[in-house]
C-alpha cells in the first residue's frame, strides 16, 4: 500500500513544480541544504512533504535526508531518492529514542554548518502550503537563525519566554551558528 501512495504522490507532484528563480536563491543564501528526517513509520509523511517541496525544488539536489532505519535507506532509492545521512534509531520501545533522535539531527546540522551550507530543517509534518523562502530571506540579514516558536522544555520557555521549535527552522552557516552546534 505504501509503495501505491507513494508511485501515486510523485506522479502528481511531476505535473505541479514549479521553479525557484535564481534571484530568490541568491539573496543571501548560500549552499542551502533542506534537511527532513524519517523512519519506516513516517514514510507516507515523507512523500505528501516531497509534494509540496518539490513545487519549490523541482530537483532534489538541496535535499538532505536523514534516514533512520533501514526500511527507507533501502526504500529511498526506488523512488530516486537517497539517505544523506544514514543512523538508525534504537527500538521505539527504548526511553531515549527521542534523545538520539535529536543528538543524531544535531549531528548532521553541525556537519553541514562546518562544510558551510545553510539549513533549513523542516519535519515531514510541516507541510509547506506556500514558499517559506522570501519570508525566511527577508529576515536573514537580521537573524543567523529563524525559527517557529515553542514551549519546550518548559523550565528553559519560562526564563525565555520561548524556545526554539526545531520542526521548522533555517540557521545560516557562519562561525557563530557552527560554535552554537
């Protein structure tokens, strides 16, 4: 059934790209790598995101996927796709999956900061209904990292007043955001 939807979502999606102008992905922004992360369990999320990505990149030369069991790292490439990252997580059952999880996406963040690419992760339940480019471009001259806002953790968004939501969020290359990581 997963392979049905999937065949299905990228036969629709060849019919609705669009392309990104070069003039939008020159305002500033440089080696842009768009980072998504999934599992065996979240591959049908994965294929409707690469619907709504692939109107902004037709070509998927900007995606860094971040694959986290074998099922998608052996998956992927029936589709054209490839891990690039490959780190499985331990079973679901284990209480720091969610840790891991995060230490493995920091992981990949901190190595492509460190090649100099900007990133802008987004998790595959972030759907992108429009271009979050020109919105995240006008705002990088003031911000070396745009994000949504969250509550979590708690202790850290009482003394802050928010936190970070890292399923949404573009961080330029530079010495500051690669010594943050």
């Amino acid at each position: 059934m997963v392979a049905k939807l999937v065949q299905f979502c990228l036969q629709i999606s060849a019919l609705s790209f669009i392309a990104v102008s070069d003039s939008v992905l020159s305002n500033g922004v440089k080696n842009l790598r768009v980072v998504v992360s999934t599992s065996e369990k979240y591959i049908p999320l994965l294929f409707n995101w690469l619907l709504y990505y692939k109107k902004i990149f037709p070509d998927s030369s900007s995606l860094y996927i971040i694959c986290l069991d074998e099922v998608v790292e052996n998956q992927l490439p029936n589709y054209g796709l490839n891990c690039s990252h490959v780190h499985y997580l331990p079973p679901r059952s284990s209480i720091h999956t969610l840790t891991i999880l995060w230490q493995i996406r920091s992981n990949a963040i901190l190595q492509l900061l460190r090649n100099d690419f900007d990133i802008l992760m987004s998790d595959s339940d972030a759907i992108w209904i429009s271009n979050p480019l020109p919105t995240i471009f006008s705002l990088v001259n003031a911000a070396d990292i745009i994000s949504s806002r969250a509550q979590f953790p708690e202790d850290i968004a009482r003394k802050a007043g928010a936190t970070l939501c890292m399923g949404f969020i573009y961080i330029r290359a530079n010495k500051g955001t690669t010594a943050l990581w």
